[in-house]
C-alpha cells in the first residue's frame, strides 16, 4: 500500500498487529484454529508487515506443524489424530497466505495450506471428496461430504468472503452434518481456486453449473439445495435467491452487500477508516477485496462496484426463493442497511439482526457457532419442506 492512489488507505501498526495476534490467537477469527503460545512466538518474530515476511514466519511455524503430523502418520496413528495434526499445520499456512494470495510468499503459504487440507482431508469423517466440474475450458473445485446413514440428503452450498475460503468452511460442514445435511464448500469469484473474478459478468453461472452437476448425483437430493454465502461472499447467495429462484429452497446472506454497501459513500470510509474485524484494518481489507475484484487502487473499486448493486440491476421486485439476511447492526464492513433494502422489494424475506454485533453478527460473549447454528436450523427447515 505504497502507492500514491491508495495513501488514504489506512493499517494497523506493527505494534497493534501484534496485540491482535496475541489476542485472538486460538480464539478468534482468522486464528481461532491456532495454539495461543505460537501467535506469541509469530507475534514477537515480526519486524515488519511486509506480506513476504508475514507469509514466512507463519509457514515456519507450519512447517513444523507438518512435520510432527508426517512423523504420526508414518507411525500409524489413527484417523481423528492425524486429520487434527494435519488441520493444525494447515491453519498457519492459512494464515500465512491471510487476507489473501497476493505475494509471492503468500501464494507459497497457500499451496502449503492446499497440501496439508488435502492430507488431512484423507482421514475426514465423514469422508471429503474433492470434486471437480469442467467450466469453460477450466474447472471448478468443491468438497463435498455426505453425512453417513442418510439416503439422499438435501445439500448445502456454501462459500465465505475474500478472507474465508473453502478449505476454512469445516466448522460450518460439521454443524450441516449433525442437521443432517450434506455439504458442498466451494470459493466464491476471484478467491482461492476460482476461475472467474468477482467483478466478471454473470460470475454468478458457476454456482448455477455446481447445482447442475448436484442434480446428477445419485447420493445427495439436489432437488432441496440451499445456498449459505458469507461476508463479501453472501451477495452471491442474495443473488442467486433471485437468478435461481426455482432451484433454490432457501439462501442465506450472511453479512454482506447488495446496494449501500457498493457505494461510494458506504465504500470509501469502510476501506479507510473502519474494518475493526480485519486483522490488518481497512489496508488488509482492501488488498482483498482489490485482488477479488481484480483492481490496483481504491479509486477503480470505487468506480466497479456500483455495477454489482443488486437494486441497479433491476433483480429486486423479481421472485425469489426463500432469502434469510443475517448480521450485526454494527457492522462497519457490510451495512445492515442492505438487509432492510432486501425485505423492501418483491416476495417477502426474513432476518436475524444482531443489535450489539458487528461483522457477521459477531456479538461480545457470544460464539460464533451460535450464529451459525440459528443458520444451520433456518436451511433445514426450508430444505426439509
């Protein structure tokens, strides 16, 4: 964040970095999945922000992780050990590549954490399968797991935002299973391994083709399919509540825009200012959301993302499949104002607002699997009709 176009863009410090490092580390997000000692040790190793340097000292710790968890394996122990041995390294390789792949140490970290997931994955229960669905001369990539002892189960699709990719949606898998759903993680646009950026037109088509391939499937029911979008990602969900109202059951957005939040007015102080959840502030943010959208500078964001504004695009007032808004009316990052403009338009919506929560809902003393759980209850009721 040197150059002059983006100087406004504000970070937190290295010291204050630090401080969060230490606060949320085995806690909060995006380092719940860690020991707390060893964000002390990252924490204390820092000197700079510099992405490279960040991206190293994460995989150091990592892979030392994957190296004890290999040690296990050889010496044959058994599945849970070795599918949680592999998960621990993979999340400071996650970290490592956070908020996203964009130097070339992060792009290291992030084949790193791709390697570990799939390690770990072979020992999943129930058991992950990486499916993989021609698109355009490409492909698209998902992880399916089908809860054991049910025929034919309804499925959820779900992604995160431009920090939370598919390998980071277990948590939610586990709670899908235990409602007795099936689970298929994708990346949304222009994040992890998808083909197509966010800002491309129709990006949308991707989820469409996944519901195709669905439909094919003899072990999952794809004719009760919901879809569960999260922070920058839940504008799909929204969406596709719309694009495939006849296909859908239900679709939650999960903290998230569809007009106000593309909005200069909304934009411009969110990405300079505020982002208190991002662990480097507004500058971390950015860099995301920029790498999604495929732009260099604040001021070509500002200018593209208008065009994603659901009302603009005149989708509205069409019929919708059952849409549930999720999030804190505190959020700085996506304005909770985008739910009530949903529930002014066309078929009726529901929402959950968090009066006291801020991005996601995320509420102080409250657990996040609260939210998700509320979530989880909501799709399979929609996708047991």
């Amino acid at each position: 964040m040197t150059t002059r176009a983006n100087a406004e863009i504000r970070g937190r410090p290295l010291e204050g970095v630090k401080a969060e490092i230490i606060r949320r580390a085995g806690r909060l997000n995006p380092l719940e999945g860690i020991e707390a000692e060893d964000g002390k040790e990252v924490a204390q190793a820092l000197t700079s922000l510099d992405r490279d340097h960040w991206a190293e000292e994460w995989c150091k710790v990592g892979l030392r992780y994957e190296a004890k968890a290999d040690e296990l394996e050889k010496n044959g122990a058994d599945k849970r050990q070795l599918s949680d041995a592999y998960y621990l390294a993979f999340n400071y390789y996650r970290i490592g590549r956070y908020p996203c792949a964009a130097a070339p140490r992060q792009q290291e970290a992030y084949r790193h954490s791709l390697r570990n997931f799939h390690k770990a994955a072979r020992y999943f229960d129930p058991a992950l399968e990486i499916v993989e669905v021609p698109f355009e001369g490409k492909k698209l990539i998902g992880y399916l797991q089908v809860p054991r002892g049910i025929e034919k189960p309804p499925i959820v699709m779900h992604w995160g935002g431009v920090d939370g990719w598919k390998e980071d949606r277990q948590r939610a898998h586990a709670m899908l299973h235990e409602a007795g759903l099936a689970g298929l993680a994708i990346d949304m646009p222009g994040t992890g391994e998808s083909p197509v950026l966010y800002t491309e037109p129709n990006a949308e088509r991707i989820f469409s083709v996944m519901i195709d391939y669905l439909l094919k499937r003899s072990d999952v029911d794809a004719h009760r399919v919901g879809v569960w979008g999260g922070s920058y990602g839940g504008y799909w969900a929204a969406k596709l509540a719309f694009v495939e109202a006849k296909r859908l059951k239900g679709a939650v957005f999960h903290g998230s825009n569809v007009h106000y939040g593309f909005q200069e007015k909304w934009l411009r102080p969110a990405l300079t200012e505020r982002a208190s959840a991002a662990l480097f502030g507004p500058v971390g943010l950015f860099e995301a959301r920029s790498k999604a959208m495929g732009v260099k500078t604040l001021d070509e964001l500002i200018e593209v993302a208008p065009r994603l504004s659901l009302k603009d695009q005149g989708v509205l007032d069409r019929p919708s499949a059952p849409l549930l808004g999720v999030n804190g009316k505190l959020d700085d990052q996506a304005p909770v104002e985008d739910i009530y403009l949903l529930m002014e338009y066309g078929d009726p919506k529901e929402a959950r607002i968090y009066p006291e929560g801020g991005h996601m809902g995320r509420t102080p003393g409250m657990k996040d699997e609260e939210i998700w759980a509320m979530i989880v209850r909501w799709l399979k009721q929609r996708l047991e009709q």
